[in-house]
C-alpha cells in the first residue's frame, strides 16, 4: 500500500498544484472535474490501492453519464450534470428506488441512526411520474420528516464511520463536490465502507435513478415522487 503522501503527490501532479500549496481535502475540491470528458487523465491514481480498480470503474461511470459538460457556447458545468440521460421504464425506477430504500433502511439500523430509521418503516410507497419535477421548498424540511430524513439523515450516513481508507481522507470532499450530492458521493466511495457496514453496494440504485435524470420529490410522509424526463 502506498502512503498518504504518496497519494498526495500523485494527486497534486495531476492537478498541477504548486508544491508550496497544501494539498488536503479542501484543496481537492473540483479535482475530478480537471479531468473531464473522459477521466483519461487519471488512470491509476487509485490502482496500488485496495479497491483501486473498482475506485476507478465507478469513477468510469460518472464521466460517463455526464460527458464533456457544456452547457452551451459559452461555457461549461461547474458539476456533474446528466443532461442527455438514457431511457429508463417506470418499472425499472419503481424497482431502483425501492432497493436504495430497502437498503438506507439496513444501513440505518446498523449504525444507530434512529431517525432515518424510524422514517423507513414501513418503507414509503413510491409513486413514478414523467415530466418536469415541482419545485421542493426548503420549508418542506421541517414539514415533512420523510424529507428530512433523506435529504439530511440518508445524507450523512457515512459521516461518523472511522475507516483507514486514504481515498476517503483525501477526496471525500471533492467526490461530494462533483455534483454536490451526498448519495452520489457513497456510491463512488462505497468500496471503502463496504466490509464495515456489511452492504455490498446500496447506492447503485441512487446511482442508476441519477444517471438516468430521474428527480425524487417528497410531499407526504408516506410517498416519495419519481419524475422520470419526458422522453423515457
């Protein structure tokens, strides 16, 4: 196994960081996004690693799904954005978004985080619509618990677990960053929580709805929304 710096070597090379410039998590912020459209420029970064090639899969996907990123003429992303996703059957959505759940749910328990799973049981029906989402307002936070426990709890599941993993000490903040999305953040990352919690992989279906530009919306606390885009 290579050592802290070794990563933070490599990572400030690739990014062309000055060497008088601390490279810690803050300083990773937007790396990924150095890399675009392809990820090309940093094959094995992660391959010395344990997990490495699986790192580097995952990593494979998101660039994927997001492309070059340009938003027109004039400019690009400043993140990840799925902005020609590929069809996706409300059957498959349905199915997608009752798996996460089911396992949000397992990891809840098995962390203690009650909320979360007091939210989860009984799972939330889910409910797939096609067309542009609805606007969530903010105050739907305090309004509705199911929403909270999503958008804050499932969000920072992974936040208090202690794990060696240098991947995850360096560029956690930056794997957040590519689309300021936590749930995305897990799945790219969850090779270094999976013997610690057990699960194999209970983000890839959030991976899939998102990758498929499917939007989750919660107005009840029994009901999470699928919007699927219109030409699914």
């Amino acid at each position: 196994m290579i050592l802290d710096t070794a990563l933070s070597d490599r990572c400030r090379e690739l990014a062309r960081i000055n060497h008088d410039a601390v490279v810690d998590a803050n300083a990773m912020i937007g790396f990924f996004q150095r890399f675009r459209p392809d990820g090309q420029g940093i094959v094995g970064l992660y391959d010395d690693l344990p997990h490495g090639v699986e790192y580097h899969r995952r990593l494979d996907r998101l660039y994927e799904a997001c492309g070059e990123g340009r938003r027109s003429a004039a400019g690009k992303d400043a993140y990840f954005v799925v902005r020609q996703p590929p069809p996706i059957s409300p059957d498959a959505a349905e199915s997608h978004a009752k798996a996460w759940l089911e396992s949000l749910k397992r990891i809840a328990d098995r962390v203690g985080n009650d909320e979360l799973s007091k939210q989860l049981d009984p799972l939330p029906q889910v409910r797939v619509l096609i067309g542009t989402p609805p606007k969530q307002p903010k105050a739907d936070l305090e309004s509705f618990p199911l929403l909270s426990a999503i958008k804050v709890h499932a969000s920072s599941i992974t936040d208090g677990l202690a794990t060696p993993c240098q991947v995850v000490s360096l560029l956690r903040e930056a794997y957040y960053f590519t689309a300021c999305d936590a749930m995305l953040r897990d799945y790219l990352l969850w090779p270094a929580y999976a013997e610690l919690l057990g699960e194999l992989d209970p983000m890839a279906s959030y991976f899939e709805l998102w990758r498929h530009g499917v939007k989750l919306r919660v107005f009840h606390d029994d009901k999470i929304d699928l919007y699927l885009p219109r030409d699914a």
